[in-house]
C-alpha cells in the first residue's frame, strides 16, 4: 500500500465530507477510494471515520491521525521540493511583511544583501505594527517577534529579540540612575502604545519584578520612541536591534543591567509548505543564517 496516497484519500474524504466528492476531487474511482481507506485503517489498527450513506464523520481515532496524516504529507512534499529544486536558482518577486522598526533596521539591508546573491529576484517589503491577514494582503512571508505564534501559520525561527532599558547621558545626569526596576516610577518613561504600555516587566535570580510606567510621550512605533530618547524626553524599553549602535557610541546608555526582560523570537511566518517556492525556502534560509541564534547587534551589549 502507499502510505502517502492512502493518508491523502483520507484527508480529501475529511475536507470533502464525502467517499464520492473526495473520488471525483482525486479523479479516481468511489471504491479506489474506500480501498484506500480501508488498508489505511487496516495499517493504523483503528477505524478513522464512520459511515453513513448520507455522511463521513471521524472517530476519535480518526481526529488525532488526520493532523498527523497533514503533517506528513507536508513533510513529504518538503522533501520532494530539495530534491526538486535544489539545482535551481531563486527567482521571482517575494513580498515580505515585517515591523517598521525591524525592516528599517535590520531587514532592508538584508534584502539587499538577498537580490544582490541572487540577481533574478525582488523583494516588495509590506512595512507596519498592524496586524496583516497573510492570504487576504498576497503576503508570502511575515517577519513578526514574539512568543505567540499564530497555530494556522508555519513558523521558521530566524533570531531572538532581546531588550534593554536606556536613555540619553544627558537624561541620566539630570534626573540620575534608576538602581531597580521601582526607581522607574519617578523616571519619565516612554512607551510603545501597544506593547508594554501597561508595564514593563524584569527578572533578576528568578525573581519577577512588575512595573506599571508611565510618561508624557508614547508612540505605535518603536522607532518614534527611540528617536524621543535620544531627544532626551526619557527612559525607553527598546529592541537591541534598533539600539544597539546608539548604545555602542554613548549616546545611550543601558539600565538596569542585571535586571533581565523576556526574550522574545523572530521568526518568518508563511501559509503552508506544500509546494514552497524555492524563492521562499532560500530567502528564508538566507535570514536564518545571516541573523542567527547570537545576533550580531547583541555582541558588544552585557545581557
């Protein structure tokens, strides 16, 4: 029997909701079908669905091996894809959504690093915080920092995202240092509309500390909040990668060191990795290896 085709028959019965639909959707004959499901069942040692004359359900069998059985069939199609293309140049248009903040820091220039290596592709980058419907906008890859992944979406871990606590010397001369995460409470601090804006949050040897900030400025985007530290208007809570090259220079300085924020991952989020355009899987490939585990912006920082 082949494995594969007998767990596709299945789940096309599945998203069918019939033998015969998912017969003439396969183009194969209603008792090739049944066949199919039978070995299927034959193999796996359980009965995946009940029949009726009018409708197919699953069993509780059947429920926990179709998101298997999808997986696999994802998988098998991956595999197939190297093979397939591994010979082949990208090429082709990939557009890219990602935060303002990343793109204008880090991602542009990887994009440009990306067409340069590979000449026949183009790279739309799609810039904003809102939230984007990958599908509904034609977005083939989404750059998003967080640790809440979307579960209908694939998601590749391409860096992590650290943060810091930082403001200008001036700042710090005239207001002075805060020695723990309380101390923020008299501080000016600016925050992101969004994110944090209720608090920002610190461990230190397991221990968890909470602080409620508040200040006269915050913004929807990260950027915006750098550009006011480093007008002096605060302390801000930013991305290393957008702060590291102020703080390498001085013209800021980071807080707070040993008090530690959660760390969040970068990840590139698309739709599927059934028949992934070989332009995807490289530009994807190419970020993983140029951000890596140990981002290069985080080397001169102590975190």
């Amino acid at each position: 029997m082949d494995r594969l085709s007998a767990m596709r028959v299945f789940i096309e019965v599945v998203d069918q909701g019939s033998l015969t639909a998912a017969a003439e959707k396969l183009d194969m004959s209603r008792a090739m079908v049944s066949r199919y499901l039978a070995e299927l069942e034959s193999w796996l040692g359980v009965r995946l669905l009940h029949r009726s004359t009018r409708s197919v359900g699953l069993s509780s069998a059947g429920q926990e091996a179709l998101p298997r059985c999808r997986k696999m069939l994802e998988l098998a199609e991956d595999v197939q894809g190297i093979t397939l293309n591994q010979n082949a140049a990208p090429h082709g248009l990939i557009r890219v959504a990602s935060s303002n903040s990343f793109a204008q820091s880090h991602l542009a220039a990887a994009a440009a690093a990306f067409v340069a290596k590979y000449p026949q592709t183009q790279v739309e980058l799609i810039v904003g915080d809102r939230s984007i419907n990958l599908v509904d906008e034609r977005i083939d890859l989404a750059i998003r920092i967080t640790n809440d992944l979307d579960p209908n979406l694939i998601a590749r871990k391409l860096s992590i995202c650290r943060s810091v606590v930082c403001a200008t010397p001036a700042y710090i001369a005239e207001h002075g240092i805060p020695q723990q995460p309380d101390d923020l409470l008299q501080h000016q601090c600016l925050h992101h509309a969004f994110f944090g804006k209720n608090g920002w949050r610190f461990t230190k040897e397991k221990q968890v500390f909470f602080v409620p900030v508040s200040g006269a400025i915050s913004a929807n985007d990260a950027n915006v909040i750098l550009q006011a530290t480093l007008a002096g208007a605060g302390i801000a809570h930013q991305p290393t990668f957008s702060a590291a090259p102020y703080l390498e220079s001085g013209e800021l300085v980071q807080l707070l060191a040993d008090y530690h924020s959660d760390e969040l991952g970068i990840y590139g989020l698309y739709t599927s990795r059934r028949h992934m355009p070989i332009i995807l899987r490289s530009l994807l490939d190419f970020l993983a290896e140029r951000f890596g585990n140990e981002p290069s912006w985080d080397k001169l920082l102590k975190l």
